[in-house]
C-alpha cells in the first residue's frame, strides 16, 4: 500500500481501512503473544501502513478546511 493509492480513496473508504489494519494489528499482537507464528515483521508492517492511512486522512482533513 502506497500513498497515491491511499490518495484517491473517499474518507469513507479510508476509514474501513484504518478499521481492517486496526484489526490485523491485534490479530497478529495475539498471535505473536501466543507464539503461533513467527512473523514479526508484519506487525511493524502493519504498524506502518496504520500510520500512513491517519497520514492520509489529516492531509484530506487540512485540504477540505482550506
């Protein structure tokens, strides 16, 4: 996931984004608690991809406003 492709979602589409990640994130916090898989990268993948969406949606926010 990329920044153009976050760009041209509405903010209703982002905002099930956020949701779907949000979800992701505590799935693999359990799964990585419980020692059920190995792959910690994806949680800082994830971690990132949250972080890049809240980006997004301050950036339409800001733009709306001015």
């Amino acid at each position: 996931m990329n920044a153009k492709e976050l760009k041209a979602k509405s903010t209703v589409e982002l905002k099930q984004e956020i949701k779907d990640l949000l979800r992701a994130q505590f799935s693999l916090r359990m799964q990585l608690s419980t020692q059920q898989t190995n792959k910690s990268h994806e949680l800082r993948k994830t971690r990132r991809d949250i972080a890049r969406v809240r980006t997004v949606m301050w950036e339409q926010k800001l733009s709306a406003g001015n």
